[in-house]
C-alpha cells in the first residue's frame, strides 16, 4: 500500500510517501513561502526522490484543518483533484492531530495549538500512545482552554510553532503542569499524518467530491449574517 | 492544425466553471456552477465565502465537463485556468486543482489572464479580424483593448476609478434592487418614458473612463429628494443612470474604432449583456459599417469556455505554464510571449 501524505494547513508544509509502513520520501519545510508556488512542485519532488509515478500510489491523506483557511484550501484541492482523477480513495486528518503525532510518546496530555488571534485558538486535547481525544479539535479562548487542561490535573506537553505566543499566560496558569516541545517537533509531518490515515475509513471516489476543509469556525460575513436574521425574527 | 482538446477551469471570482474546448472555438461541454443564490445574502460577493463555495464544487464541476464531453482525461492535450486577475482566494482554487489534474494526468497547463478570457469568448462565435477592438465591460473591469493580432494587446482605456459593472451595482443598491444589480437597472431603464439626466464624464483626449462621479450624482439625487421628502421615480432615475454609461461607452468606442481603422469591434464582459449597451453599440457600428460582435449572453459573464478559447491560442503559440504557477489578483493583460 503505497500513501501520498499533503500538509498545507499552516506555514509549514510537508509531503511525503509511504509505502508499506515505511516513510519512502518526506519533506518538511517552513520557509514562508506560499504554498500555492510550493506544493505541487514538491509533491512531484517526492515522487522524484521515491522513485515513483502519481499513478503508483493506492491512496492520499491530507491535513483538513483547522489552520490557516487558504492554506488548508490548497492541500485539500490538490488531494481531492488527486484522489478523484486517478480514482483513489482519500482520507482527511485533524492537522491538529498530526502535530500531536510528533509526542505521542510524551506520557500525559498532548495539546497542539494553532494562533487563530485575539488570544482565540484552534486546538485539541490528545493523550497517549494512541492519541486518543481529550478535547475534540475546536476554536477557542486561550483562556477557557488552560481552564480545561487545569481540570485534567495531569502532565501536558504544548506542540506547535505559535505556542511560543502565548508560553507566558500557559506557565501563568498552569506553572508545572505545562512542558513544551522542543523546537525540531514543531514542524507536521505528512509521514506521521499517513501513519494516523491508515487507521481511519478510506473515502469512496463519490465521498471526494464533497470532501471540505474543517475550518472549526465559520466566515465572518457568515456569522454576521445569521446574527441579523436571528435579529430579525424577535 | 491536428486537433487540440483544451479543459479550462475559470474561478476567478464567484462562479466555479470548466469547460472543453475543440480547436479554440467548438464548445464540446460547458459548465457554470453559481453561488449568487449564496452571495446574494451579502449584497455582494465575500471572497471566504466564495473560496469555500470553490472547494466544494470544483471536483464536480470538472468530472461534469469531462462526463457532458464524455471523455477521459486522456482525450486532452492541455489543461487550462485563468491565473488572473481576481480574488486570490478563489484563483488559488481552480488554479491548484489545474495543476493537480495536469501533474496526475500528464498534461501541459496554460495560464490564461482573465480579461482575454472575456475578449476570446467572441472566437467561440466567429473568426476574430485584426485589427480588433474590444470593449470589456464587467464587475471589476472597464477598458477598451487593442488587437494587432492574436496574443496581442494594448490596452487604450480603462478606468480611472470604479468599473461599469460595480457602478451598476452600486446604483442598483441606492434604488433597493437586490444584489447582482445590473439586469434590474436595464430593466427599469427600459420601462421608463423619461430620464433624470446625470452627467458624463468625458475625460477629454483619453479614452480612460470614470464612473464615480456619475455615481456619486445618483446618490446625492436619492439624498436631495428624501430630504425634500419627494419620491423619486426608479425607473427614470435608471434610465438616467444607464443613459450616461451608455453614451459614454459607446462614444470613446466609436471614436477609437474610427482612429485605429479597426475591422472588428466586440464586447466583452459581463456588462456586454446589458441590452441598453448592445443596442447602442450595433446601431453605431450598423452606421459606420464596422463589424461589431458581442458574444451570446451566457459567454458574457464568467465562464470557463471563454478561458478554453484563449488558451488553445496561447497552446498554439507555444505558451506554457507549471506547476509553480500562483493565482495572480492584480495580472496585467500582455501580450503572449512563450
């Protein structure tokens, strides 16, 4: 079985291939460059590097967000033309998630954290070797997610490259409870993120087409908007 | 020439379409998938909005094209999308699922700019004849454009503030008519028996146009009768509105038509579907005997049939993308060079 890994969500972007277990080819960069020029080239890259056609792959995991909207969008358009023009089967990951992959051996809580601004977040609660979900992936206050992680009164490791933003207000409320990860964990990646694919159900070639981002948040004009017809109906 | 078979994908703005194109002008499948229903809650297109409506749709959009044309992605000889101008976000979208498809596929990408686009749309409908002159009438754009020949372009005129297309919106939205504007303001133009006249800006020696003036008069218009507490009549402040525009266009397009000794005059563009404007435009041209054409009124708005048209030109001269290719929101209409 061979997998085609596409992690745009965030700055950072990695591809990678995997065949049978084993990572064949893996990139993971974080030079700010967008990834609208970056992804296609370095996917055909990676095929370079492992020595195979787009047509050798069996199936594709893509990171579905939460993270940077545009971001998310280029990944998740590139993987769904992929997987329905060659007619394979796609599967979306939490990039949340992914990111939690690079310490699920840290024995305690796991809570990787994406800056969504105005000291909101986007992130989720994993534990153990299994990731298993503490808190479903979601956007909120930093404040109302330290209170969360207080209550769980146990380790918590805080992964991911805007975590430094708010290092402060973390040791603030949680003093020891809190460990960070060190720099080299902070980057995704796709070869992780095929690892968590595996274990999940393979989209059908229909299920593709309506195969979306998960933004955990909807359009502002979006928000807006239901808010006066809800105005208009009292 | 062997037989060229172009998909083209167009999501510059808040219709997701694809199309396949034979040889540059026969239209084997041509899909337009919509979100005005979605857009209109706003009274305008939101680019988040319109970029998440893109991502849900485009897989759909092109499997329909392939489906209606029934082709395999074999069949093609390229693929095509507009790489600009437009919102970024909604590029990015069509943009990267053309290059997904031409990687997977094997295919060579062409990025056409929109604006040829609009103008191209008129080889769908006959041989185009140099030199050309083409109006190009929409919601972001208001130019007129010079063909010396194919690949060729010099834009002439543009304007200098807001497009045709958003004043048309804009007034739409002074006189309560619900978002896209434009049709209702022909409309009622064409009920009225009288018109409030409004000014036209003439820019003497350009042929660059302005339209925020004559906005900004309708405007103050509504504003002085309602302080008044007069009613103002719609349909003759339309007819106004429109009479202007119209004359305006129709006068700097003439006159360029005369001073370049063109042989074509086209229109182009979602504004290009005003009836007020195409009546204009053929009574003129009828008189001067000048050729003018203006693509059938589905090819006018944005659709990807138009992007399959130029780009089998661009094939043709050799023209070629990759898959480094970015959505470019503020492209500048050039001429093709390989």
């Amino acid at each position: 079985m061979i997998w085609l890994g596409i992690e745009t969500s965030n700055s950072p972007l990695s591809i990678a291939i995997v065949k049978d277990g084993q990572v064949l080819a893996e990139i993971v960069q974080n030079n700010k460059l967008t990834h609208s020029v970056t992804a296609m080239p370095t996917i055909e890259e990676v095929f370079k590097k492992a020595k195979l056609n787009p047509s050798d792959i069996d199936a594709i995991a893509v990171a579905q967000g939460p993270g940077s909207y545009t971001g998310i969008r280029i990944g998740v358009t590139i993987a769904k033309t992929l997987a329905w023009t060659m007619k394979k089967p796609l599967v979306g990951i939490s990039s949340l998630k992914t990111l939690a992959a690079n310490v699920k051996i840290f024995n305690g809580l796991i809570c990787p954290i994406f800056d969504a601004r105005r000291q909101n977040v986007y992130a989720g609660v994993y534990k153990g070797k299994e990731l298993e979900t503490v808190l479903e992936d979601q956007h909120l206050s930093l404040e109302d997610l330290l209170m969360e992680i207080k209550k769980q009164d146990e380790p918590v490791v805080f992964i991911g490259l805007d975590v430094d933003k708010f290092k402060e207000d973390i040791i603030a409320q949680l003093g020891n409870q809190a460990n960070f990860a060190p720099y080299s964990y902070q980057l995704p990646r796709a070869g992780s993120m095929i690892e968590l694919a595996e274990k999940e159900q393979l989209l059908s070639v229909n299920e593709v087409h309506t195969f979306v981002p998960k933004y955990h948040r909807i359009a502002q004009a979006e928000a807006t908007w239901i808010k006066e017809q809800k105005k208009g109906h009292e | 020439m062997s037989e060229r078979l172009i998909l083209a994908i167009e999501t510059s703005c808040d219709e997701t379409a694809a199309a396949i194109i034979r040889n540059g002008s026969e239209i084997v499948s041509n899909v337009v998938s919509s979100q005005i229903e979605s857009q209109k809650r706003f009274g305008g297109v939101v680019p988040e909005i319109a970029s998440r409506h893109h991502v849900e749709q485009i897989t759909i959009v092109i499997e329909e094209a392939l489906a209606k044309a029934n082709m395999q992605p074999s069949d093609l000889d390229a693929v095509a999308v507009t790489e600009g101008p437009g919102l970024v976000g909604a590029l990015l979208i069509g943009i990267n699922a053309a290059k997904a498809f031409a990687f997977a596929n094997g295919l060579p990408i062409v990025g056409v700019h929109h604006i040829a686009g609009h103008i191209y749309a008129n080889a769908l409908v006959q041989e185009m004849q140099f030199p050309l002159l083409a109006l190009v009438v929409s919601g972001g754009h208001t130019e007129l454009v010079l063909m010396r020949e194919h690949g060729s372009f010099e834009v002439i005129g543009e304007t200098r503030d807001d497009a045709a297309g958003e004043a048309y919106d804009k007034v739409a939205r002074v006189l309560n008519m619900p978002y896209p504007g434009g049709p209702h303001i022909d409309r009622m133009a064409h009920e009225a028996t009288a018109a409030v006249e409004f000014p036209r800006a003439w820019l003497e020696d350009s042929y660059d146009f302005s339209f925020s003036g004559l906005k900004s008069a309708v405007i103050n218009y509504k504003h002085n009768m309602d302080q008044r507490g007069e009613e103002i009549i719609p349909e003759q402040v339309a007819k106004g509105f429109q009479d202007s525009v119209v004359e305006v266009l129709t006068t700097k397009t003439l006159r360029a038509a005369k001073e370049f000794n063109v042989k074509q005059v086209i229109a182009a563009g979602g504004v290009s579907a005003n009836k007020g404007l195409r009546t204009s435009l053929e009574e003129v041209f009828e008189k001067e005997g000048i050729e003018f054409t203006v693509p059938p009124l589905k090819f006018c708005t944005d659709n990807a049939a138009m992007i399959g048209a130029a780009a089998t030109y661009m094939y043709d001269a050799g023209v070629r993308g990759n898959l480094a290719m970015n959505g470019l929101p503020g492209k500048e209409l050039t001429s093709w060079s390989k």
